[in-house]
C-alpha cells in the first residue's frame, strides 16, 4: 500500500487544467485500445497456453518431454526485446522479406512488402507469443495434478479426447486458468516498452507521456490510480467467479494416451511452433547481433558484474515475494484474509516506473523521518537509508510480483480441498504446524513454480531497476536499456543475449521440479506417510 497511498497522495494536489484535456483526447482512445489489446492478448495465451498444457498434460507424442519445458521458454524474453527483434526480422529489408522477395524474383524492395508489425495486431501476437507460459503453466499443474478418477471413468465410457477436454479437463482448470491469464494481462497491461516501440498507446504509455512528456506527475498519478481501481474490480470479479467451482476425487496424475501417426505430429508441432515464434527466432536475431559485436571488440569486460547484480537483486526479490505470498494465501484458507490478498495482488497493476516513484516518495519521507529521529539521539550522522541501499529495489519487486505467489498459490489452495484441514484440525494441529507439515510438502510445485517466476521477472524489470537501483550498480536490463538509449542497440545484444540466457536457465528448472513434485505426489498415495508422532498422542 506505501506506493499507492503516496500516489494518492501526490494525485490529491490536482493537475490543473490537464485533465479535462484528458479527459477529452487522451483517454477515451487510450480505453479503446487498451481494451481491443488485452482482449487480443487473452486470446492469444489462453488459446496457446492452454492447448500446449493439455497436450504434454494427457498425451505421449514426440519429443513430449523436451517440449513440455521448451515451451517455458519465451517466459525468458523480455517483451521489448522480442519487440526490437521482430521489428529487425520482419523488416522491409530485413532477412525475411528479402528472403521472400529472392525466392520469388522480386529486386524491388517495395514488390512485395508485409504487414507492418508496428501495429496494434503485431504487439498482440508479440506479446501474446511471449506472456502465454503464464497460462501454460497454471493450465499444466492443473492438468497433471487434476482427479483422474473422472477422467478415467469418462474414458471407459467412451469419450474422446475433445469431451475430455470440454465438459472435464476445462471446468476442473478453470481457477488455474482465470489465474494465469490474469497474470499475463496484468502483465500485458504494465508493458510500456514492447507497447511504445510498436505504436500501441495503450492507458500505461499514457501515464508515461503525461509524466514524462507533459510534466505532470500529478496527472500520471490520478491515471495510475484509476488503472489500480479498474484492475482490482476485475480481480475481484475473478475471484468471486471461482467460489462456484469445486473439486471432487483424488490428485492421482492421470496415464497420457499415446497418440501415433499423425495425430503425433500434429500434437509435436502445435506444441513446437509457439517455442519458434516466441523464442528462437528472437534468442536466434540477439544471437546473431551479438556475434557482430563479440566478433569486432569481444566480450564486455563488465558482462560478469551485470549478470552477479541482476541475479543477487533478483533472488532477494523472489524469496521476499514468495514468503509474503505464502502468508497471505495461508491467512486467506484459514482465516478471513481474502480482502488482504486481493490488496497484495494490487501491486501488479502498477506500471514498475509509477510503483518506483510512489516508493520514493514515502522511502524517502521515512528516511527523513529517521534521519530527524537519529539526529536527536546522536551526533554521528545516519548511514543507512532505504534508498540507494538496494531494500528499495527489493520491495518495489515484492510490491509488483506479488500477485504471482499469492494468486498461485491460492489456486493450489483450492485444488486441495478441505479435508487436510479438517483431518488435521480434529488431531489437534495447531494453524503454524498445518502450514509446516501439510501445506508446505503439498505445496512444492506451486512454491518453487512462483519463486522462479518471479525471479524472472524482476531479472526483465526495467522501470523500476533504473530509478531505485543502488548509484553506480548496472544490471543486464540497465545495461540494454543504456545501449538502446545511445541508438546503438547492437552493442546491447550481448547485454540482451545473457539477460535471456540467464532467466532461461530459471524456466528450464520449471519441468524437473514439477516433475520431483509428482513423483512425490505418486509416494505419498500408494504409500501414505505415518502420523507424527505428537498427532498419535493426542489422538489416542
């Protein structure tokens, strides 16, 4: 709450005659088009994420193993960056076109020329090939862990694949569904560089240019806060919509039909073509630009710091965001904390340049605040602030990621039931061994699945990381961005290239942890773990 009651705050002061101006040219065509993208996004990732899950989920084709991680993958690109590269690749003159124009004899540049990605459908496809692994691996989990008694009854009465799916797979992964496509339009909504360069003006790049352009901090402020109150409304519907689902049967991971033929193929390239277009060929352009670059002057010799800052903000920044996620997912199932995690997923919905800047208006207002406290009770002056010390950074990561953990795990609070809680309660357990002894062993994938996404968002975050970003500290995002700023954005491919080689690392530990987890899963059913041996006493 610190950066939207500074927000709220600052918006109070009122920005003159700018928002009528506002008001009449600004947002209505701001509204317009952030709607038609977000629309054009869900479409995308739910259509993409959840077909891609339900395939590696319930059949064995091909290169089922490979893919089901591969298509982590795109999870490891920046948005602004697959934007920079498509915008390179599909070119007028760029490799694909005058392939194109060779193969068909044309020398004219301008004989044949496609659409032009700058446009509201080419962000929507860039973004929508890079955002759908949040729906994919909500969908996974749901699908993989989901009560396989139903779908094997189905089976035996008949049913094909296309019911399966319909009338029991979906409504069963609906709550892990409305949870991932969230995530990915929040995080469509909080875009500004990938939305910008490709010409899409959506409410956030308005908040930008009313900040930036026009000097009005107050009016970005009033704007953000009405992007807040937008996204919490639609939270909230989303929530109340997953009250009316329930769950019945065991979480007994379900045996995959094995498909042959070409039903396999078919699956094996479904599967293959969102990994293409959403990471290789933009990690392939990076990979050629920054050959270009090593090849004349090698290496930057500072390439190694970048990488160590990027991973040791990022780390403290997962596990900050994932302890407080856990909280509040755990106070919600036994308590009456639903209002306190629908406040800690409103972070999301600032963009990470506003969140930064409402964070240094009240870090610095308590910075003051101390300084004048310490100065009362000693004559050494204060060396330790909140800002420019790298906490700051950290909590503006907890602040916009922790929708991750807390709707996540929330989710897979709901796919377990009530009668953990309910066993255990009646031996006596009290709510902090609950938690340690039930929750936390059935909760692994989740947990790991969160710490490593949010690791690899807050490797990508950009806004937020250069204004709160200790003096003199560069990371891989800082470093791009600088590079870009220059106009020589081919120096910043190296910068890029390990930016997503690093979170890539992160996303391929996705599917071994998944993985263990299930296994784990498959022990504790056929072979269920005694009682401890205080329930035992308390229960005789």
């Amino acid at each position: 709450m610190l950066p939207v009651v500074a927000l709220s705050v600052v918006a109070a002061h009122g920005s003159g005659d700018l928002w009528p101006h506002l008001l009449r040219y600004v947002l209505p065509g701001a509204l317009i088009e952030t709607g038609l993208f977000l629309l054009g996004v869900g479409v995308v990732v739910v259509l993409v994420g959840t077909a891609t899950a339900w395939l590696v989920s319930m059949y064995q084709f091909p290169f089922r193993r490979l893919l089901s991680w591969a298509l982590l993958l795109p999870l490891a690109m920046p948005g602004y960056i697959a934007a920079y590269a498509y915008l390179d690749v599909l070119h007028p003159v760029g490799p694909v076109q005058s392939a194109l124009r060779a193969m068909l004899g044309i020398t004219d540049p301008r004989g044949l020329t496609l659409p032009d990605i700058r446009s509201l459908g080419g962000c929507i496809l860039v973004l929508g090939l890079v955002l759908y692994p949040y729906v994919y691996l909500s969908a996974r989990t749901a699908f993989a862990l989901q009560a396989a008694d139903s779908l094997w009854a189905a089976r035996s009465l008949g049913a094909s694949g296309l019911y399966l799916f319909r009338h029991i797979g979906l409504p069963m992964a609906r709550p892990a569904l409305a949870v991932g496509l969230s995530l990915a339009l929040m995080e469509a909504l909080n875009d500004v560089g990938a939305s910008e360069f490709l010409g899409v003006r959506t409410l956030t790049v308005s908040i930008y240019v009313t900040w930036l352009t026009r000097g009005s901090l107050e009016g970005a402020a009033q704007i953000a806060l009405v992007l807040v109150g937008l996204v919490v409304v639609l939270l909230s519907l989303e929530r109340w919509g997953r009250k009316q689902y329930g769950f019945i049967g065991d979480v007994r991971p379900y045996d995959p039909i094995v498909l042959t033929g070409a039903r396999a193929c078919l699956a094996t390239a479904t599967c293959a073509i969102p990994i293409a277009f959403g990471f290789l060929v933009p990690a392939s352009h990076l990979m050629v630009k920054a050959w270009e670059r090593v090849s004349v002057f090698g290496l930057p010799p500072e390439l190694g710091t970048w990488i160590a800052n990027s991973a040791w903000f990022a780390s403290w920044a997962a596990m900050a965001t994932v302890f407080c996620g856990l909280i509040l997912a755990f106070v919600a199932r036994v308590g009456n904390g639903g209002a306190f995690l629908r406040l800690g997923t409103m972070g999301y919905a600032l963009p990470g340049g506003v969140a930064a800047v409402g964070l240094i208006i009240a870090l610095g207002t308590l910075d003051d605040g101390l300084g004048a406290l310490w100065r009362l009770i000693s004559d050494a002056p204060l060396r330790w602030t909140a800002l420019g010390s790298g906490v700051a950074l950290i909590l503006a990561c907890v602040v916009r990621f922790l929708a991750i953990p807390a709707a996540g795990l929330d989710a897979a609070y709901a796919r377990l039931g009530t009668d953990y809680d309910n066993a255990a309660r009646g031996l006596g357990c009290h709510s902090g061994r609950l938690l340690r002894s039930i929750h936390l062993p059935l909760l692994t994938w989740p947990l790991g699945a969160a710490a490593l996404l949010v690791f690899i968002d807050a490797m990508k975050e950009l806004p937020a990381t250069l204004l709160l970003r200790p003096v003199n500290v560069e990371t891989l995002a800082t470093a791009l961005y600088g590079e870009a700023v220059r106009g020589t954005y081919e120096e910043g491919a190296v910068a890029a290239l390990a930016l997503v080689f690093v979170a890539m690392l992160a996303a391929a530990l996705l599917a071994p942890l998944e993985h263990r987890a299930r296994r784990r899963v498959d022990r504790r059913l056929s072979d269920p773990p005694p009682l401890p041996d205080g329930l035992l006493r308390q229960s005789g």
